[in-house]
C-alpha cells in the first residue's frame, strides 16, 4: 500500500479475502507501517516492504486510487515483487489506476484486462475489456471501486474457490445486492 491508495479498494478486498480464510500481509512502501489513503484514513499496515520476503506468496494485490497508484508505480521494489511473481505464474492484480503499474512492466501484454476508464492507455499490449473485473490467467484486474466486490471474489476463488465464495457471498448479503 502507497499513501493515497482508494479505502475501499484496499480494505474491501483485504476484508474479503480475510473472511474468506486467505492469510493477508499488508504492506507498506511508505518507510513507516502507516499509510495514508487518498480519503485521509490511516492504516497501519502489517508490514513494510524491506521487510517482506513475497517468494512464498499467492498473490500479490495493488490497491488503486491516486496517488497511490503511481506511487507503487515509481517504488522499484514493487516493480521488482511483481516482476518476479509474474515470472513463477503466480497471481499479481490490480484494481482501478494500479493497473498501470502492471501495464508499464509489460504483463499485461497480450491478455485481457481492466482499469479505470481513461487508464486503459497504460494497459500496454492488452485487449482493454471495460468489464468489471477481468481474470487473464495470473493477471486479476478490476475497473474500480465499485468493482471491489467483484475484484476480490474473483481473487478469493483462484485462493480458496468457488465454494467458499459462495459461502461468503451469501453470508455478506450479496447475492441479495446483485439480484440473485
């Protein structure tokens, strides 16, 4: 997390992915725990990025909002977290402006993926989709912050599946929110 990430883009999903039994490390790359969202809420975060080792992670999830976005963005140990991540096949997703970041490390190019309307021009390489929510692979993108439910159950099904989605699903109302 960057200092002016979207609330509910980070916390929506961290919550989500919680409750689904997904084991979740927040991390800062701010140089202290705190992080600052773009709504002025603070969040002390797990951990701080020179302190993690991500060889053993499932996914790896940027929140968007702005600045925060481009603050992952220009933070070369994010870049290089991703890089690798994406090289062992492992999940790496990004939700609304974050997207960039994976667009300008090239990997989005040739799949399909979302963003933030008018950030589809750093999607690099990509079929930009419009849609929600957009799993290519390894690569979870979501359009934005109404997209976070969406963004996160995508992500808990690759971790966990489909039937503890939709356990929590029905459990969080949700199903009632969308009409099913």
């Amino acid at each position: 997390m960057a200092n002016g990430f979207e609330d509910i883009e980070a916390i929506g999903t961290i919550d989500i992915l919680r409750r689904g039994g997904v084991d979740v490390k927040t991390v800062s790359i701010t140089g202290s725990n705190t992080v600052e969202s773009a709504h002025s809420i603070s969040i002390e975060a797990d951990m701080m990025i020179e302190d993690g080792d991500f060889s053993d992670a499932d996914a790896l999830v940027l929140p968007g909002g702005l600045p925060g976005a481009t603050n992952l963005n220009d933070h070369e140990g994010v870049r290089n977290a991703l890089m690798i991540q994406a090289e062992k096949g492992k999940i790496v997703a990004a939700i609304c402006a974050a997207p960039l970041v994976l667009g300008g490390l090239g990997l989005v190019n040739g799949k399909r993926a979302t963003c933030y309307p008018g950030f589809e021009k750093y999607l690099t390489g990509a079929e930009y989709t419009k849609e929600i929510c957009t799993v290519d692979g390894n690569v979870t993108t979501g359009e934005g912050p109404g997209a976070t439910f969406d963004f996160a159950y995508a992500l808990l099904t690759q971790l966990e599946g489909a039937e503890i989605v939709a356990q929590l699903q029905q459990g969080m109302m949700y199903n009632h929110l969308i009409g099913r």
